[in-house]
C-alpha cells in the first residue's frame, strides 16, 4: 500500500452552530469568513492545519456572560 498523500496547501473550513463562534475564530490570522456560520483556513502542511483546529475549537470554551461562568447546582 501506498501512503496517503495530501495536497498541498488544505483548505480547512468549519461551520458552527452559533455565529458567534465563528466571529470570534474569524480573528485569527489567515482566516477567511465566507458566511455567517463558516470560516476557512488555508495551511502549509497537517501541523498547521492541527494547530488552527485545535485553536479554532479551544476558544469555543471560554463562557459568554457572567452566567455561563457560574458554576451548575
């Protein structure tokens, strides 16, 4: 078997369920914003592609108000 190979550059596009999301991710350096719930990043090889996604994602973490900060009871 042969290895799977990739073209180069990948295009890495991610659609959200909230647009707010997706403003946010926007931000990032590189990344386009075709609709209101998609963005589209264009990285050099898998390693870049593995950081945008892992920042992309890791900012959906942070709470958006003071009650989504409290802890659930």
């Amino acid at each position: 078997m042969k290895p799977y190979r990739l073209n180069h550059p990948l295009k890495v596009e991610v659609s959200f369920k909230n647009i707010v999301d997706a403003e946010l991710v926007s931000y990032l350096p590189g990344v386009e914003r075709p609709s209101g719930r998609t963005v589209v990043f264009k990285a050099q090889d898998m390693t870049e592609a593995s950081k945008f996604l892992q920042s992309a994602l890791g900012m959906n973490t942070f709470p958006r108000n003071a009650a989504d900060s409290e802890p659930k009871r």
